[in-house]
C-alpha cells in the first residue's frame, strides 16, 4: 500500500554542503562524523553514503538500531552508539553488527564481558566522566575498569572519549581546560594500559576552536557542524563557523490568495487585526511541520525571492502570510520556509533565525523539521 503524504511541504537535504562542511572540519581520517537523531533529522541513510564519499572511516550514532541500519546498508566503517546499550535487544544488535558499543558503567563493562567469545570478540569505546556530569567513569574508577578489562581478552578497548559541556561558551573557557586536562590524565593512563586506544574528546565546538587541541586527542567527533549550525552563534567567537552551509531547506506551497479588510481578524482567536486592507497568502504549513506556533505572526519566510512575514496563529497544517503589494503570488507558488533562493540584498530564512526568537538551539530546529517532514536530497 502507498503511504499516505500528510502534507506538500518538503525539506530539501543539500548532500553536496553537508559533504563540504565535513571536509572543513579537517582530515577525514582524524574524524567521526556524528549521525544521531536520524542524522540530525536529515536523514541517516543518505547522510552516510555523502560523508563515506568523501573519506569518512567511521561513525557515531545515537543507538544500536541506527548502528544496524548503516550495516545492512552495507557501511563497514566503525560505528559506536552514543546512547550506550540499556536493553539485551541493544546488546543483539550490537553483537550482531559488529558494532563498537560505548561502555558507561561497570554494569555496562559486565554485560560486554559476557558476550565477547573467542570466536566474536568485541570491540569498546569507554566513555569517561570529565565534567558533563551525564554518562561514564570517574577518574577513581579507571583501575577498576582496566582490571576487569584484563579478566577477558576477547575484550577490546579501541577508544576514549569524553564530552565538553562548555565547549560553545568562551566565558567558560577555563571550565573547558579543566576537562581537557582531565581527559589527559584519563586517556593517558587507558593508553598505557592498551596502547592501542584511540582518544576522542571534542565536539563541534572544539573542532573549530582550535585552541582546545591537546596531545591526546586522535578523532574528534563535528556534529550540527556537518548541518550547518554554528556552536559559536550570538558569542565573540561565532566567526569561526561563519563558512558553514546550512544543508536543510523548507519549502511548502501556496494554498490559496485572499484578502482581509481592515479590522478584520485572522485565524484562531483572532491575534491579529489587519490596519488596513491586506493580500493574504495561505501556506500549506503549521506547527505539523514543526513551524513553532510560538512563532504566531513573528514567522518570516521568502517568497518571490523576498521576507514575508506571518500573520496570525500557526495553525496545524497551515500559516498565513502577509503578501500586500505583491502582485504576482498566486495558488502553487512554492513558498521558502528556511533557505530558498533571496533576491540581492535579501537573506533567507535559517534554522538560527528561527532558534533565537524561540529562545533555543538550532540543533533542535533542524532535528524537529527534517523529522517531521518528506525530505528530498540534492547533491
């Protein structure tokens, strides 16, 4: 049976920008481009194949399942779940995948002890505790768990990591040095248990702030980078990301053209008054699509190449916008919710422009739209 499409409105993937902006984040061989959260919402699958084409020799995901998905794809790269393995089905999968799984916790460092076989050894990531307070070991637990690692050889640690907390914050710099240094000590004393180990610390902010590199780390992990999105936005350090290509755009059809008189109130609960007589356009789009109805009368987008702007509550499957003294616009015209091609002098609309009026990141726009939305990829 065919799908039923709930909705015109599509989310263009560009695969050509995420594969540049993976490639300014330094050398491939030196990288684990993060693909959790569906890649974060633009689709993990398609994400992948861009990335592999251009040198990427292992991934991060969020869980197992997205692990076996890139496998039966036919990926053979490394591929190390973020979220660790909380059920026995993680742990299949896992196993089954030839999947590196992230070991957080004794119990974790147990359960991978008791599926690694001489025929099916299995290789770890150990997640360490460095200041994020969320997932790993602390420092006084490491001889434990280079012992217990010991007590079977069919176990294979392969890497180190830790997560920055306060990476995108300058003012915070210093807070970062302490987990720098403290990742130092940790990942130093894993190497001299199994010299082998590779180390991988930073995220995208430390991928673009240069000045966080340490003697340890091997890989680093970009993640909303890949997509675009600058850890830095509104610091005194944005400019380090300011070359990435935002890779989502949001395009959805004009249902109808009308008009509203002066006085006359539109959508629900009527928030906006006209002042005078207006040119509505009826977006095919509403908060089903992930446009935030926060967002009511403060949502712009292009069309025609120029801003417009919302007027009214989003609705759920539709928003209107306010198209006075264009003449053109008619039924079927494609209207640019993110990016869309701008006439000179006009910018288009972006999931930070969205972020800040929400008060938000842009990393849960992008996840938000590409998951609630048909998406198309172009190279």
């Amino acid at each position: 049976m065919t799908p039923c499409k709930f909705s015109h409105t599509l989310c263009h993937i560009d695969l050509g920008a995420l594969k540049r902006n993976f490639l300014r984040c330094g050398n491939p061989a030196m990288l684990m481009p993060v693909l959790k959260s569906d890649a974060y919402g633009h689709g993990l699958l398609e994400c992948a194949r861009a990335l592999a084409s251009v040198g990427a020799e292992r991934f991060a995901v969020g869980c197992a399942d997205e692990g076996r998905a890139l496998r039966e794809a036919g990926f053979l790269q490394d591929i190390v779940p973020l979220m660790a393995q909380v059920t026995d089905e993680d742990w299949e999968l896992v196993t089954a995948n030839g999947l590196m799984p992230l070991v957080c916790s004794m119990e974790q460092l147990e359960a991978a002890s008791a599926r690694a076989t001489k025929d099916h050894p299995l290789s770890l990531a150990i997640k360490l505790e460095t200041g994020m307070h969320r997932q790993g070991f602390r420092e006084e637990q490491l001889p434990q768990v280079i012992e217990k690692i010991r007590q079977n050889q069919n176990l294979v640690p392969r890497l180190a990591l830790s997560h920055c907390s306060c990476a995108d914050i300058p003012e915070r710099h210093d807070y970062t040095l302490v987990q720098v240094d403290r990742f130092e000590r940790m990942a130093t004393g894993l190497a001299a248990a199994f010299p082998d180990m590779k180390a991988s610390l930073f995220n995208s902010a430390g991928v673009l702030d240069t000045t966080y590199r340490h003697n340890m780390e091997d890989i680093s992990r970009p993640g909303v980078v890949l997509y675009g999105g600058n850890p830095f936005a509104g610091t005194s350090k944005e400019a380090l990301g300011a070359n990435l290509e935002w890779t989502m755009s949001l395009s959805t059809p004009i249902l109808q053209v009308t008009s509203l008189r002066k006085g006359e109130g539109i959508s629900y609960g009527h928030l906006f008054h006209a002042d005078r007589d207006m040119k509505i356009a009826v977006a095919g789009a509403g908060y089903a699509n992930a446009l935030p109805r926060a967002l009511t009368s403060r949502l712009d987008a292009l069309l025609h190449g120029k801003r417009v702007r919302s007027v009214g509550r989003v609705c759920m499957n539709m928003t209107m916008f306010d198209v006075s003294g264009m003449e053109d616009v008619k039924a079927g015209d494609e209207l640019w919710l993110l990016g869309g091609e701008a006439l000179p002098g006009v910018k288009p609309v972006t999931p930070q422009e969205w972020a800040e009026k929400l008060g938000t990141i842009s990393y849960e726009v992008i996840c938000l739209v590409g998951n609630s939305n048909a998406r198309v990829w172009h190279e």
